[in-house]
C-alpha cells in the first residue's frame, strides 16, 4: 500500500493535470485534422502505454520514495491516458452500429498492449544491441 | 484568450480534482488484486456517462462540459493502468487473472457508463 503524503499528492496531481492537457491536446488536434474524432484519445493512450513501458524499463523505481515515479507514472502518464473517454469515443461510433464498438475497443486494447511491450522490451532490445 | 487555451486551463483544473481522486484511492490498493484501480475506472466511466448524457438536453459550455468529462473523469481514469496489470499478468502467466482482469474491466467500465447515462437522464 502506499503511503500518502504532500510529495505525493504535490506531483501526482501535477503530473495528472499536465498528462490531461497532452492528452486534450492531441483530441483537440485529431478532431481538426481528421474526421476520425476517436483518434485523438486512442493515439493519448497508445503513447501514454509506450512511455510506461519504456520508463517502467528505465528506471527501477520504488513508488513511495522517488519522485520522478510519482510525477510520471501516478501523475502524467495515468492523465495522459483515459478509460472514460474510450468509452464515451465508442458510444458516438454506435451510429456505425455494435460491430464498430467492438473492434474500437479491442483495437484499442491491443494497440495499447503492443506499445507497452514496445516501450519495455524495445528499450531492452536497443540497450543491448548498442552495447 | 482563444477557446483552446481557455478549455486547456479548465482540463487542467478538472485533471487535479480527478487525479487527487485517483491517488487517494490507489492508497488503500490491495496487494492481491488492484480492486481500488478498477474501482476509480468504473467511478470515471460512470460520471463521465453522467455528465455526457445530462449535456445533451442542458446548456453546459463547452469549457465545463471539458471540466467534468476531460479533466475531472479523465484524470480519474487510466487506461495504461489498465494495460499495465494485464502486462504483469501476462509475465506472470497467470491467465486465469488475465481473463478476469479484462473482462472485469471492461464489463463494469460499461455497465458504470450506461448506469452513468441512466443518472444523467434521471437529472435532466
């Protein structure tokens, strides 16, 4: 369990808001550029999961004493990322009927699984090739 | 001040209000299963569901609706904790958790969304 504290609080928080404007940001763009109004959300959680690999890879953190763990992994990366408006993203695609939900979320799942694992053992891959 | 910076200020102040929700909850996580993470994602899902289906019918600007649905549900919710559990499981190989992880997730993600657009409807 962790252990509360002002730290914690201070750069979950902060973290939180500024991974949220990341991931307005990049709604706010998609829905300029694109018609896909979904992409936004889906591409905020696809980077938010490749981060996590890659910084879960990086640094062996302990999540009560650094940080740097709290401000990106409990603040910008989890606000960076959302569940609600995957949601909400596959209620406007049922005008395109139940089918189009369906394989929304599943590409979503998966595309969040493969940037995960891109993040993580792709860092390990690189390190090691280089080395 | 154009609109996107002004909505910008209102996620951000929505995302502090929903990520100090989330945090406080994650503090009374279990070590055996992450119940408090599912809960604060069904707790997201529902309010955003709630806040989408009362605007449909009530006047909230555009600056609030982004408030409630992009910052405080938003920030409350996360999808790459979501993805990260299933990670640990899989290295684990424990597949059983796998499967009930997921579909857990995303069953009553979905039933705290529509029961979320339920109250919303309830509240119009």
């Amino acid at each position: 369990m962790m252990t509360i504290n002002g730290t914690l609080l201070l750069w979950g928080t902060l973290g939180g808001g500024l991974g949220a404007l990341c991931r307005y940001t990049s709604v706010y763009s998609f829905s300029r550029l694109s018609r896909l109004f979904w992409l936004g959300n889906l591409a905020a959680n696809i980077l938010g999961c490749f981060s996590l690999g890659l910084f879960l890879n990086f640094l062996d953190f302990d999540l009560n004493n650094l940080t740097a763990a709290q401000f990106f992994w409990l603040g910008a990366i989890a606000g960076l990322t959302t569940l609600s408006g995957l949601f909400i993203d596959g209620q406007k695609l049922l005008v395109q009927g139940r089918s189009a939900i369906f394989r929304f979320i599943f590409v979503s799942v998966a595309t969040g699984l493969v940037a995960y694992s891109a993040g993580f053992y792709g860092f390990s891959w690189l390190h090691t090739g280089l080395q | 001040m154009t609109t996107y910076m002004k909505s910008l200020g209102f996620v951000f102040a929505g995302a502090i209000i929903g990520s100090l929700l989330r945090i406080l909850f994650l503090t009374f996580e279990t070590e055996y299963f992450p119940f408090m993470l599912l809960l604060v994602n069904i707790l997201g899902c529902g309010y955003a569901g709630t806040i989408v289906q009362f605007c449909r019918t009530n006047k909230l600007s555009s600056h609030w609706f982004q408030f409630h649905v992009a910052g405080i549900a938003g920030g409350t919710t996360t999808f790459a904790g979501f993805v990260y559990e299933l990670m640990v499981y899989g290295q684990q190989q424990e597949y059983v958790y796998i499967g009930f992880w997921l579909a857990a997730t995303l069953l009553l993600c979905t039933a705290g969304f529509l029961l979320g657009l339920h109250v919303g409807k309830r509240l119009e």
